[in-house]
C-alpha cells in the first residue's frame, strides 16, 4: 500500500503512479490524496493504476475505510471521494486541469472528422507541426499509439462530444 499525496503544483502525479505500479509488478495498490480535485489529475491517476483518489482533507475514518477497501478489492476497483463539483467535472470532461486542453481536443475533433493533418492546420491557422505536436500530446494523455485509438479513447471517456459510433473517419 503506497499513500501518495500530490501538491496542485506538482505535474507529474501520473507518472509517478505509474513508476510505482510498473515497479511493484502491477501489484502496487496507490492511493492518491488530492488537495482540490482536480479532474484532469484524477482521469490521469486512475489511468495510471491508482487505487483510489481523495481529498488530503478527507476525515480520518474516512481514509481508514478507503485503505481498507482498496487493500481488500481487486484490481478492478477504484475508490473516489470527491466533491460532487469534481466528480461532475470528470462528467463532463473538462474543468480546471483537464486531461486534453482546448487546443488538444480542437485539434482531435478535426482529426475525428476524418480531416488531415495538414487541413487542420489550414483551419486552425497553425502550423502543420504544430497539429503534429497537440496530437502526439494528446496519445500521450490518453495513452494511445496512434490518432484512430486516440480519438476512440477520447469518445470513451466523454472528452470528445457526440456519440461514439466506431465508423469515424480518422485519416492522416
């Protein structure tokens, strides 16, 4: 069991998540404690193999519970104790910290739409790097390989609107 508590200034919560899990073979069971909420940080900890995720406020029977829970649960569940507020964000797939930013998810929703790369530069006015760079960000966030599972993943979890259907057009 690894309680880990992430400052709002600390970036890489994920990572270091997902340091502990790989280098425990998988079975490392990491709770992370939060000061705000933040939803992007709680899509990217529970991606990374969080057990569970709650506030550094949270009481201490509260915490004693989660422990608990997630010391006795299998790998399948996740433990959130958050405010409602927060948990809507994550709804909702945006808010402060969220896992794709605007430009990402502008950039995705071209790409969804079966556009190239190059077309999404000439309607974004960007550079054509530029698109190149927001979506290899953007597999990164999702941990994804490649721009289809991308923009499948991002369906999945709500970032993009609309109805996944599995018949987008995804081109290069």
């Amino acid at each position: 069991m690894v309680i880990l508590i992430v400052e709002p200034h600390v970036a890489h919560g994920d990572e270091l998540v997902s340091a502990l899990v790989a280098g425990s073979g998988g079975g490392a069971r990491v709770l992370v404690l939060t000061e705000d909420g933040d939803s992007g940080l709680v899509w990217r900890v529970f991606l990374a193999g969080a057990r569970a995720c709650l506030l550094k406020s949270a009481q201490l029977d509260e915490l004693v519970s989660v422990v608990r829970m997630i010391s006795q649960a299998g790998a399948e569940r996740f433990v959130l104790s958050l405010p409602r507020a927060a948990v809507g964000r994550l709804r909702q797939g945006r808010g402060e910290g969220e896992l794709l930013t605007r430009r990402e998810c502008e950039v995705l929703r071209l790409a969804a739409d079966g556009l190239s790369n190059s077309e999404i530069s000439n309607r974004l006015f960007i550079a054509e790097a530029t698109v190149k760079r927001h979506l290899t960000n953007a597999y990164a966030k999702l941990d994804t390989p490649s721009r289809g599972k991308a923009v499948h993943r991002a369906f999945e979890l709500g970032i993009l609107p609309g109805r996944h259907t599995g018949r987008e057009k995804v081109t290069r």
